[in-house]
C-alpha cells in the first residue's frame, strides 16, 4: 500500500491528483452513518407525521444530491459521472435512532468513497434539519466507510465489532 499523500507536490502544495493514466474500472463504495434522536422525533418520523413533511423522503434525495456535488465540496475531489447513487435508511426503535446508508457506483478513473461519505452526511444533516424544532440534541455519529471495490488499491471492506 503506497502511504504518501497523494493531494501534494514535492513542495508541499496541495494539487489534484492526476488521474488520466489510471484505467476506467467499476467502482463501488458504502458509507454508513447514524443519527440518534428523542422519542417525539423517532415517533414522528417512524408515523410519517413530522410538520415538515416526509423526513426520509427529503434525506434521501438530499444525500443522492450530496453524493453528486461532492467535487464542489471538497476542494480536491474530481467532478464524476455517477452511475447509481442509493441512500437507505434503517430505523432502530431499540436505540432511538436512524442509520443511513449510501452506496455510490461509478465507471471512472477514481473511486466514489467521498461521494458515498458525504452521501451519508447530508442525508442525516437533512433529518436534523428538518427536526430541529422537536429536538436540539440530536447527535450525528459513527459516519464511516464500510466498502469500496475497484481501482488500484483494490477490494477494502471494514471489519465491524
């Protein structure tokens, strides 16, 4: 595995990767990430009944619109041509929470974990605001990349506890 950071020259100046000489593969990635809330917010997202309308429903085109403008979020990110962008959600009445999932696919020249991070985050950025009125406290955690397939540094997949 190459550890040099790849986003500066010899001098130390912060560069875009130079991407034209790799070959265009499939590329794959799934973040994940949570956002726990109160029990008047989960109730109301959970019976479709929050002011603002339909929370996941919002969330989820908030993150498919996040994963296709991350190159104007993130200086360095190249602008991709996304084949698919999905954003899921799983409710988890146990702890008061709500997990999103996003899983970005590209035919490209480099990879689309940032797409599928920040995916991830605007999609539970969208839910806290949407929800804000009924709960201040809501804590946004455990963003993380759990795949990627593709490219030159191949097939990673996190090892959850």
């Amino acid at each position: 595995m190459d550890d040099r950071l790849t986003h500066f020259d010899a001098s130390g100046n912060a560069v875009m990767v130079d991407v034209s000489e790799k070959a265009v593969t499939t590329r794959i990635a799934e973040a994940r990430g949570s956002i726990q809330v109160n029990q008047a917010v989960y109730d109301a997202i959970s019976n479709g009944t929050a002011k603002k309308g339909d929370v996941l429903g919002v969330a989820r085109i908030a993150g498919i619109m996040g994963a296709k403008k991350t190159s104007d979020l993130i200086p360095m990110c190249h602008s991709l041509m996304i084949s698919k962008c999905t954003v899921d959600f799983t409710m988890h009445p146990e702890t008061l929470s709500i997990e999103a999932c996003c899983i970005v696919k590209v035919s490209g020249q480099t990879g689309v974990e940032m797409e599928a991070l920040t995916g991830v985050n605007l999609a539970l950025l969208t839910i806290y605001d949407m929800c804000k009125a009924m709960d201040k406290g809501m804590e946004i955690t455990n963003v993380r990349l759990i795949e990627k397939q593709g490219g030159k540094s191949g097939h990673y997949k996190r090892e959850e506890a």
